[in-house]
C-alpha cells in the first residue's frame, strides 16, 4: 500500500463519509454528486482490499479496518486541515456549514430558539440538533460526527474541552391556588406536599434528594417521569410540587397557570458546559461557533 499511489484527496472523502455515516450527506458536505463519491469509494476499496463500510439501514457502518485507519489517520488529517485553516477566515454570512450538536430535550427548549435567532442572518448555516448518550459523546466527539455536546459536569478525558456556560439554580413549580405555598414555600410544607421526579433512570434519588438527606430528611415522590414537560403538565393540574431547573421553568410559566417558588432549602443547582473535541479546537468555524453559543448564555 504505497503512499505514492493513494490520491489523498480520497482521504477526506473517507472521513466525511465516516462522519456523516451516509453517502448522500457525505456528498452533500464535500459538494460533490454521490456517483463521484461512491466512485471515490471504490478506489478506497480496491486500495485497502476491503469493504471499508457496509450499508445498514440508511447507515454507512465502517468496517473494522475502516475504524483502525481512521485512527491512525485522523490526528495527521486534523493537523493538515488546522494549517490550512489558519490561512483561511471563516465567513459564515456566505459559507455554509452544517453544525452538529447534542443537546438534551430542556437544553433544546433553553438554547435553540436563542441560537437561531442569533444566527437568522446566516442563511448558510444549518444546526442539527441530536440527543446522544453520554457514553457515546466523546467518541462522536472525536469521530467529528458531532461538533459540540451541551450537558451537566461529566467526566472526560484530556483529549475533550470544555467549560462552564451557565449555572442553573433549581426551583419549585406549583398550581396557583396550591393548598401548601401561600405566604411562602417552608421546608415543612415542602415535605408535607407530594412530589414528581424527572429523571432518565427508574430508580435512585434526584440531586436535590441528595441535599435533603444532609438535613436528615426525605420528601414523598409520588411521579416519577422521564420530561419536564410532562411533570409540568403535572404540576399544573395537581397538587404536586416539581423542583426543576428555573431557566426552562421561566419558559413554562409563560404559558401556564403555574407559580414558580424559591426552595425552601439552598439546593445546588445544575453546570451546564459546553463540550468539544481539542482535536479541532483551532477549526475557525468551530471557534466562530463556540462564540455564539457562549453569547447566548
């Protein structure tokens, strides 16, 4: 496998269709027809004698080779790319690009509408928005199938950026009218009423929990739930209290018959960060980016 016979163009072709998993984005992405593409790819093939990917449903699945190469590949292909890159600004009122970010439902409902509004005059751009498991985030951090991550403190390895967004305090939603919140929410009151919990897991405390249990004392979850929407709709039309992040809080109460009250102990509240991958941290797009999203905030 000389070097001296493998056109290197074809290298950013296989990375692009690794990363967009399909041969019609990835033609998208290089501004190519997807024959020339598929053409590209089948020089791949034949060069390494293997199939590279194979079609799953509407996914291009790499091969086992195909991951091991992309490895070994990428760190020389990021470095070329950074250094072509610093010669390069980037104009996103008459460049186009396509942002990947994951972003769970309640960041969706606190970041996006700020965003797309902040980028309404960038008529190029296009955001996808995507939910992926956090185990998943940093390889498809470093796979360059996403380009940033948005979610709570987790741990990562040095090869993953990040820093602080925003701090989110945690409050109490309530009916107006509820039974148990006039002239102020006590800790005796909190305790009495019965409560929902969102989480993505079926059993274990909420973080909230974890500061009562400090104070010796438990409140009674009567819901448990996987959406704060839904334990909004909830909250709305019982008697049950939630305790939520007050940014997405603030959003529901502009649309609903809902109180929103301090807590009636100082709970912690939620960091937000912004992930992404060192590798590609120089990229003037993604640096373009980063800054919007931190101006949002």
């Amino acid at each position: 496998m000389a070097l001296n016979r493998l056109d290197l163009n074809l290298l950013h072709v296989f990375d692009t269709i690794y990363r967009e998993g399909s041969l019609t984005r990835a033609a998208r992405a290089l501004h190519l027809t997807q024959p020339a593409v598929s053409h590209s790819l089948s020089r791949l093939r034949e060069h390494f004698d293997d199939p590279l990917f194979s079609r799953q449903g509407n996914q291009m699945v790499p091969t086992p080779l195909a991951r091991r190469f992309l490895e070994s590949m990428r760190p020389g292909l990021t470095q070329i790319q950074s250094a072509v890159n610093q010669f390069h600004a980037f104009d996103p009122a008459n460049q186009r690009k396509t942002y990947s970010l994951a972003l769970r439902d309640i960041l969706e409902s606190t970041f996006l509408p700020k965003l797309m509004g902040r980028l309404e005059s960038y008529p190029e751009l296009e955001i996808i928005s995507q939910r992926v498991p956090r185990r998943d985030m940093e390889t498809q951090l470093a796979a360059g199938k996403l380009d940033f991550a948005v979610d709570v403190l987790l741990p990562v390895s040095n090869q993953t950026g990040h820093e602080l967004l925003r701090h989110d305090r945690l409050v109490v939603l309530a009916r107006k009218g509820h039974p148990l919140t006039g002239g102020g929410l006590t800790l005796d009151k909190y305790l009495e009423a019965k409560h929902v919990l969102v989480s993505s897991r079926s059993e274990g405390p909420g973080i909230e929990d974890f500061e009562l249990s400090r104070f010796g004392v438990q409140r009674n979850i009567r819901l448990r739930c996987q959406h704060y929407y839904a334990a909004c709709r909830v909250a709305e039309g019982t008697d049950l209290l939630l305790t939520m992040p007050e940014n997405y809080a603030r959003i529901i109460a502009e649309r609903a018959d809902i109180d929103i009250l301090t807590t009636p102990v100082d709970l912690p509240g939620i960091d937000v960060h912004l992930y992404w991958h060192k590798a590609y941290e120089r990229e003037p797009a993604l640096i373009w980016f980063r800054e919007q999203l931190a101006s949002i905030v």
